[in-house]
C-alpha cells in the first residue's frame, strides 16, 4: 500500500490546484448545510410555538387562524368541553384571540411588510407559560398598548420600547414591553389588547380561534368529538403541534428543494475542479506512477492512492465548509409565512447531523471527481509512464 505521506506531499506541492479545488469542494459543502440549517430552523420556530398538550378550535374549512371567526358566545362552549384543564383558581384554561396583519415600514429598506398582530386577553401570560417580558410591561387592558416580540424589534418604524405605530390609519399604538417566547413564531408577532384590536378593525364581538390546555395528550380524542359533533356550530379541532407542522412542512419542501439545485450546480463545478487537478496531478505524475508501477504496487494501489488523494482533498475542503457554515448560527432573517401571510423571522439551527450530512456530500464528490482520473493512472504502462 502506498503511503498516505505521499498523498499529502503531492497536494502540498501543487497547493494552487489543491487549493481552488478545495474551496470549490468547500462551497458546496458550506450551501449544502446552510439549507440543512435553514430546514432545522423553520421547524423548530414553527414547532416551538406548539404545546403538545394544547388544542386550537378554528372555524370549520379555516386554513389558518386568519381565515378563522368564531363568535364571542360560543367561547364559553370550547371551554366547558371534557378534557380541558382548570387553572388554580377553578377557571378552565384557555383563551381566545384575535388575529390580523398590517403593513409596516421595513428599517433599512424601502419597503413595506405584513406583520401579524394578535389580540390577546390580559391573561395571555399565564397560559402561555413559556412566554415572558424581558423589557419594559406587559400591557395594561383596555389601552392603546402594545407588546413586541424579540425577533422584530427594531426591524420595522415604531417597533422598539416607548416608539409607536399605527395599527390602523389615525389609530397609533404604543409599545411598552418586548416578549421572548423560546425562540417560537410568536416572536415575530406584536400583541394587543383583544378589545382594542376588536374595535381598530371592526370585529366586536369575534375571534380567530380558541386555544385550550388540556389535562393530557389522551384527552384530545374526545375534545374533538365534542366540539365538532355539533354541526351548527362548524368548529374544528387541532392538536397545536399539527397545526404548526403543515406550514413548516411546505416551506421546508420549499427551502430544500431551491437550496439543493443551487448546490446542485455547485456540485458539478466543484465535481469538475477535483477532476482537473486530479488530471493535472496525474499528467505530472508519469514518471512517479512507472516508478511505483516498476517497484511492484499493483494498480488496486494506484487506484487507491490516487482515490485517496481525491478523498482527502475533499474531506479538508469539507471541513473548512461546515466550520464556516457554523458561522451561520448567528444569522437571523426574515421570510414570508404562506399561512398567515406576514413575515416571520427564522434563524439557522447548526446541528451535529447537518455537518456531518455536508461532509459526507463532500465524500462523494470527490469520489467521483477523482475515480477517473485513478483509473487513468493505473492503467499506464510502467515503461512508457518512466519514459515520459
């Protein structure tokens, strides 16, 4: 076998081809987990907002929680259905809430964007145990106040504690508190006195839907029935985390579909640079391969070394790809939300398995780019390859 010292010595020597196809390699590797990153973060913003032992009530055919109205009096039935959980003070657990989207300006561009704002009762905190203020207050009920979620603080005109905007045109609000809630969607979303939201837009005496905290998972089956075997009522019930999954799961398909015919194309130019330099080493390399030929290592170890040099090449290309990649932990942005129609904003979540997926695709290409050109060099004749 030949030794792995002479690989390395080979691509030490021509570290200009080595190393434009190493970043080539390393590109590819660095989009290849990017999007793998991506795909995590969405489904873990869109996930995080479920409780699993929650159920949201929506208008019978309603998509999403925009498309939904329900009417104030039928809370209480959602509520007194079996299952539901009871608070200390005997009250059930749950709340309605009413949901809209306004445009806003964008900082830092010229543009405008859809934000989700939600009404919410002054006992939203409670039930939503995960969510807290981590800046200014909550909001008092009954006033034209509103609090912010963490991820679009500053990122829109007005959407920073003590600014304000308006919710609708001669109807300003003003922010006196910020919120965090584990990272989820909720973040990205601005939250308002259920009253005040009702009587900007037009909407007393509605809601969007009606969520619940049930006393266990093993409840929800016969939640369900409850509230939908009253047809005329037209409700339907939804375990909170299958709610959340469907919009996750298409702009997941989205996002992986784009980001892999982008590392696609990628892949085939870095595919192609491993076989150039691999060629060139080869071309270089004639009298060296009639040596090892003429001392007896057979063509398996050509192919073989020459396989490895390709692996190698890569694998160190693949490196420096995922150790830029973790770089993307730190970046945030914004995305549209096809179910609720305003902007959400995602974070990439680095992970053990998309590294390490990125690196193996790095393996492959330079397989491939280096198995023809060891094929090549093993079948040279030993005594025309010393002639060269």
């Amino acid at each position: 076998m030949i030794p792995i010292s002479y690989n390395l010595r080979n691509l030490a020597v021509r570290k200009t081809t080595s190393a434009a196809a190493g970043l080539g390699l390393a590109l590819v590797v660095f989009v290849v987990a990017a999007v793998l990153m991506l795909n995590n973060g969405l489904k873990k913003t869109l996930g995080r907002s479920a409780d699993p032992r929650s159920a949201i009530v929506l208008r019978k055919g309603s998509d999403a929680e925009l498309m939904s109205t329900i009417e104030e009096p039928n809370v209480g039935l959602v509520l007194a259905a079996p299952g539901v959980s009871r608070t200390p003070d005997g009250a059930p657990d749950g709340i309605a809430e009413l949901l809209v989207v306004i445009l806003l300006d964008k900082l830092g561009t010229d543009g405008l964007s859809n934000v989700q704002v939600r009404g919410v009762p002054d006992n939203v905190l409670q039930f939503r145990k995960d969510a807290h203020i981590i800046a200014g207050r909550a909001v008092q009920p009954g006033t034209d106040e509103v609090v912010i979620g963490r991820a679009i603080r500053g990122r829109f005109k007005g959407m920073e504690l003590g600014q304000s905007f308006e919710l609708k045109k001669n109807r300003p609000v003003t922010v006196v508190g910020v919120f965090e809630d584990g990272g989820s969607s909720f973040e990205s979303e601005v939250w308002a006195d259920l009253n005040n939201v009702r009587t900007t837009f037009g909407r007393e005496g509605l809601i969007s839907s009606v969520r619940v905290r049930l006393d266990g998972t093993s409840k929800f089956d016969g939640f369900k029935a409850s509230i939908e075997q009253n047809r005329q009522l037209g409700f339907e019930a939804l375990r909170e985390d299958d709610y959340y999954e469907k919009p996750s799961s298409g702009l997941s398909q989205f996002i992986t579909a784009l980001g892999f015919i982008i590392a696609f194309f990628f892949a085939i130019g870095a595919i192609i640079g491993a076989m150039i330099t691999m060629y060139a080493s080869v071309a270089h390399r004639q009298r060296e391969i009639g040596t090892l030929r003429a001392l007896g290592f057979s063509r398996r170890s050509i192919i073989g070394s020459f396989l490895l040099e390709s692996m190698l090449l890569a694998f160190i290309g693949g490196a420096i790809g995922a150790l830029a990649s973790l770089a993307l932990g730190f970046v945030k942005f914004s995305m549209m939300n096809w179910q609720s129609f305003a902007e959400i904003v995602i974070a990439f979540e680095p992970s053990g398995e998309s590294v390490g997926v990125a690196i193996v695709v790095a393996g492959v290409m330079g397989l491939i780019g280096g198995l023809m050109p060891a094929v090549r060099a093993a079948r040279m004749s030993p005594v025309e390859a010393m002639r060269a």
